[in-house]
C-alpha cells in the first residue's frame, strides 16, 4: 500500500512539474506574445503623428546651421579599432537618408535630430575657427594661431581623435598642437586627448601658464578642480555609471528604425580606447585673459553647470563665444540617467545670463562641444535666454510645486514647459527632459525621501515583488488583464506591473515579453534619445538576456588611475575593498612617497579606511615607502609587484590583508549586473 501511494504521489508530482513547465509557454502562446521587435502600434502612431501639429517642421534652421560651413567629409564614416572592432559609425545611420518622412516607430521631433547629427565632417564656424563633428559623441574643435592648433575638447576615444585630425590634416595640412583646452571633467571631453598629444610633449604644471606657452611644450587648461572631478564621476561610480551608461546611450542596441537614433549631443557613445593626461593649468576665476599663439582668450567659469567643474571662453577678437555644454542645442540634463552629481538649475540660468552681460552686445557667434554653432548676435542672444529660461524655469516651477505639498513624482507628471519656450528646436528634450530634469530639482532640494514613514526604508525590489504576487494571486489573470491594457495602449502602466512579475520570478516569459512589449512603444513614442534607449535597451534585455555579458564598451588605458593623487587612489583602495572582511580590524598604516617625502597616514578602523594627510603616525604597524608611480599598484591586487616596487617595514602581512581584500569589483573589466530584472 506504501508503494502504491509513494508511485501515486510521485505521479501527481511530475504531472504538477509538468503543468508549471508548460504553464508560462501557455500564457506566451496564449497572449500571442515572442521576442521579435514590433512595429509600432496604432496608439503609437497616433502619439507620434500629434507631434507634428506641436512643432514648426517647416522651419530648417537647425538643420541649416548643422550643415553650414562643410569644408570635408569622406562619403562613409565608419571607425574601427586595432583589432578590427567598429567603435564609431555614422555609416550605421545611411538609413536616415533613405526616408522621405519619419518612420512610425520613431518620434518625429528625434528624428529631425537624428538628421542634424548625421551631418559629419570637417566644418568652418568662423575664419580660423574649425570643427570636426559627428566622430564621436562630442565635436573636436580648433582655433588657428599664429603657429599652431589650439584645440578644444579631443572627443572620448583616442581612435576617433586621430581621424579627426587625418581629416584636419588632409585639408590643412600638418600643424604643431600649441595647447589643449578642456571645458570640463566628462570623459567624452578628454579621453580621446592622446589622439593629439603624448606625455612627452606635455608642458610642466609647475609653472606658469605663460611660461609654459614659452617652453615649447603643450600647455592642457582646464576648469578648477577639474582633475578631482574627472576621478570622482568617471572612477569612484564608474562601474555602476558605465553599466548604466549602456542604457542612456544605447550601446548594444542596432542602429535602425526600430533601435538606436540619435542622443541630442550627438550620436552616442564612442567604444574605442579612452586615455587621460593630467592638465598643467586651472583657470580659478571669470575675467583670466591669456593670449595662446595670438589668440586672446577670456575665461567665464560656470561651476556647477552642467559639470562641477565647467567654463566658457570668449575670444574678443573675433567675437565669437565658447559655450562648452552649457548650450548645446537641446535641453540637457540636470540629473544623467547613467548617475552623476544633481547639477544645479538655477546656478546654470545665472552662469548663461552672465555671459549675455558680459559678451552680449558684442557677440556674433556661439560655438560649442557638442552639436552645432549658431550665428548671428539677435540669434546668439535669442538662443543663450532660452536655454537659460528653461533651465530656470525645471528649477523654480518644481520648488513651487514642492512648497504646494508634492512629491517628486506627482511634480513629473505635472510640470510642462510654456508654449513659447518649448516650441524651440534648439531647447527640446532630445537629451534631458523636462519630467527627470524635475526630479533632479526635487532630489536636490528634499532628497530622495517624500515624507511619507512607508517609504522610509521600503523592502528590497525583488521581496516587494513576491509579495505583491502573493496578494495578486493568480499571475496569469494579472497577464492577461495586462495584455487588455497594452491592446489599450496603456503602455507605462503595463511596463510596471509586468516588472513587478519578472521582480518575483525572472523566469516567467511571459512577464518578460509583454513587459518588453510595452517597454519598446515607449521607446518608440520618446522624444528623449536617451529615453528611448534606455527602453529599448530594457526591451532587448528582457528578451535576449544581459547584453552586457557579451557586449562592448569603451576602453580605458588606464592613465586616469596613473594620474590620481594618493589621497585619490588610497579613497579608491575604500571603495574596493571588502569591509565586512576586515571589520574587527583595527591597524595603521604609514604612508611615504619618495620623491617628495609626502607622508599619509592610513587608519583600517573597523571596515573603514581614515586618511590623515601630512603625517605618519608613530605606532603604526607599517611603514611602507614608494615612489609615486607606485601607489596604483595598490589597486592591482599583486603582492609580488608591490614588494619588488616599495620598501615595507613593520608588519606587511597587513598590508597584504587589504591586498587581498580589494575584491568586491574588478576595477579593469566593464561591470555586467543586471538592470531591468533581479
């Protein structure tokens, strides 16, 4: 009788097995749910097609500005690596040309966009003044001294950096680098700079700017505190921001109607190698005025714009007006989906009505680092108010709505620009928008915190989901009146709660297809590039599994590491290093660097790592003395090179302690972790 009953029970097992196997391809099956990209939906097309009564198309001045000046293109843009890997093409994008009006499944006003940004080449802005746009993410610009080239913002990638100037060289022939100037601290503004200049040519930082003009080496101006603010946003956060990163710019998604379009600084992230040299001068205050190679510049600093650490620069001569990215021929981000500081509205609209004060009456042009100038001082100053306006506007209606009582969400959902200021091209949200930019005020001035206690520490996501599950009961009923929904049009809301299914249960397809569904129209409906990868991006990850597992990023060379100070490297070792592993430790640590005698000392105090600068401590455990060169092997993870490369006195078995310990992400490799699922 037991055998009978043990023979049954296993059978009602393996049947049950059975059902719950075939229970989700049901649900596939029965929703008419796959994996394959979609075409855009009728409730898509009709949002889509509303847009061209909200804007003039008829107006190209954009487009017309975009394309002024063309001095040299090659007939197809397509840019690979050592090994042959394409880090950079506009070829990818032909099939702009190849429509007369906007395809359904893309916004309209991102398209115009995507065609402005699809002008590549080398291009005159003024006499003297030149630029190469659209290879890579941001413009690489040059000013013609007496001499030489002073060039502006060598783009992210060094590959892409040298093509440029193969194509400034092909028409102009070649011509010595008589100093770089970089706008602010974000990679695709820098990375590309051994592309131009190599270490040996850099001009010594110790001395003055003008003396290092007269050294014959290369003098590289920066904003002040640009180094701290390079390390800080490119390299404590930068895993989770390069991760993320993916998403905002589309890197593993297919340049096509149904993929990736344009970003409205550009076309999006180049993926070859990104390198770093420490700058020789920071400008410190608005009104510095240095001639370089004949060229008479004026300094006008905008920390806290849209990088910490950010200026502008006005060439009176020629009256024509740098404007870094503080315009850029869109509406920008007070808050970057990949992760940054919140930049601050109001301080942004004050930095732009400045420079209408200080340079309005006189200037002609303004010119930039990402997108295309504009010319003109009606059109200059028209341009500089409205970008202003908007920017103060996200800052000032968002803390009236925060004083009326609402949250950050309610106040996204509410907050729309006026007519006036959001029918211009040149302020559209083809990279920030309105709604996060909103959010950026919110998080800013009241935290991420709504008042209400439930949030005060909400449980993890993926608990949160299985009990919302639980509640729900049947999980195939909440498919299906989901599926109602997304037949509805719905599409935000089906996003949600399909998310919160695949939060409980990863495996449930058919969470994940309808969730990737509903994820694409959004996408597909976006005005934002970036929005629209971000979507897209989840969709593909929903269907096809984390792209970044086998993707491709950009690379580093690693000189940004070899360029931190020690206090910079010993707050990386921190963030490294496994705490929990070492919190009943308590030790120190002496620090000294040879060529200066610079002395720091370190505290493991309990799982956190306490420097001291300027002094050693005399019961420390270890003293361990190196050259500079050598403190980035603190992050290598390699006792035998640290050994053979720095005198260790005392107890080194604590040192080899925290060696072993930095393991809590490989600091050389992209991160992989997932987004849109668990």
């Amino acid at each position: 009788m037991k055998k009978t009953l043990s023979i049954v029970l296993a059978v009602v097992f393996l049947l049950s097995f059975s059902a719950c196997g075939n229970k989700d391809t049901d649900m596939v099956a029965e929703l008419g749910l796959n994996a394959e990209t979609k075409e855009a939906t009728e409730y898509t097309v009709e949002v889509n097609s509303a847009v061209y009564s909200s804007l003039d198309f008829n107006d190209k001045t954009e487009y017309e500005f975009a394309t002024k000046g063309l001095i040299d293109a090659p007939e197809e843009l397509e840019l690979k690596d050592a090994e042959g890997n394409v880090i950079w093409s506009q070829k990818a994008y032909s099939f702009v040309d190849n429509y007369e009006k906007c395809p359904d499944t893309v916004n309209p006003s991102l398209w115009e966009n995507t065609k402005n940004n699809h002008a590549y080449g080398l291009f005159e802005v003024c006499e003297n003044i030149y630029q190469v746009r659209g290879y890579d993410m941001a413009n690489l610009t040059l000013i013609k001294g007496d001499t030489g080239w002073i060039i502006f913002d060598p783009l992210m990638s060094v590959e892409c950096t040298q093509a440029a100037m193969q194509l400034v060289e092909k028409n102009f022939g070649k011509l010595p680098v008589k100093a770089v100037v970089i706008s602010h601290p974000h990679v695709d503004h820098y990375g590309g700079i051994k592309g131009v200049i190599t270490d040996e040519q850099v001009a010594d930082g110790t001395l003055s700017l003008d003396e290092q003009l007269a050294s014959g080496f290369i003098p590289i101006i920066v904003p002040e505190h640009f180094t701290e603010h390079a390390v800080s946003e490119n390299l404590y956060a930068g895993k989770g921001m390069g991760r993320r990163a993916s998403y905002q710019y589309g890197v593993f998604l297919e340049q096509s109607e149904t993929g990736k379009m344009a970003m409205g600084i550009g076309m999006g992230q180049s993926t070859g190698m990104v390198s770093f040299i420490k700058p020789t001068y920071e400008i410190k205050k608005t009104g510095e005025t240095y001639v370089v190679d004949g060229v008479e510049m004026e300094f006008q600093m905008t920390p806290g714009t849209e990088a910490p650490a950010e200026m502008n620069i006005w060439f009176p001569e020629m009256k024509v007006l740098w404007v870094a990215e503080n315009c850029t021929a869109t509406l920008h981000n007070l808050y970057t989906l990949r992760g940054a500081q919140i930049r601050d509205g109001n301080a942004w609209a004050k930095y732009i009505t400045e420079a209408i004060a200080l340079y309005g009456n006189d200037v002609q042009i303004t010119f930039q680092s990402h997108n295309w100038p504009h010319w003109g001082n009606d059109i200059v100053n028209d341009y500089l108010a409205d970008t202003a306006a908007v920017y103060k506007f996200i800052n000032d209606q968002t803390l009236t709505y925060i004083n009326q009582g609402y949250t950050s969400d309610e106040i996204s959902n509410m907050i729309k620009l006026p007519d006036e200021l959001a029918k211009n091209w040149y302020t559209r949200q083809y990279y920030g928008t309105v709604e996060h930019n909103s959010k950026a005020v919110y998080q800013k001035y009241m935290g991420w915190y709504d008042a209400n206690p439930v949030n005060l520490n909400p449980l993890e996501p993926s608990e949160s989901a299985k009990k919302w599950v639980e509640y729900l009961g049947d999980t195939n009923e909440v498919l299906r009146k989901a599926k109602a929904d997304f037949d509805k049009g719905e599409y935000q809301w089906v996003a949600e709660v399909t998310n919160v299914l695949v939060y409980a249960d990863p495996e449930n397809k058919a969470a994940r297809l309808l969730c990737a569904d509903a994820l694409e129209q959004l996408g597909y409906q976006a005005e934002s590039g970036t929005w629209r990868n971000a979507y897209l991006s989840a969709a593909l990850e929903l269907r096809s599994g984390n792209a970044a597992q086998k993707g491709t990023n950009a690379k580093s060379d690693g000189s940004v590491l070899k360029n931190m100070t020690a206090a910079m490297i010993f707050d990386y070792v921190a963030i490294l290093l496994d705490k929990d592993a070492i919190s009943n430790e308590n030790f120190k640590i002496n620090i000294v660097i040879a060529e200066t005698q610079e002395k720091i000392l370190l505290h493991f105090n309990n799982g956190a790592l306490l420097q001291y600068a300027n002094i050693n401590s005399d019961d420390a455990d270890l003293t361990v003395t190196c050259p500079y060169k050598a403190l980035a092997l603190f992050v290598q993870n390699d006792m035998d090179k640290i050994n053979s490369a720095m005198k260790l006195e005392g107890d080194a078995s604590k040192l080899e302690l925290i060696v072993d310990n930095l393991n809590q992400f490989d600091p050389s490799g992209n991160a992989k972790f997932n987004i849109v699922e668990p």
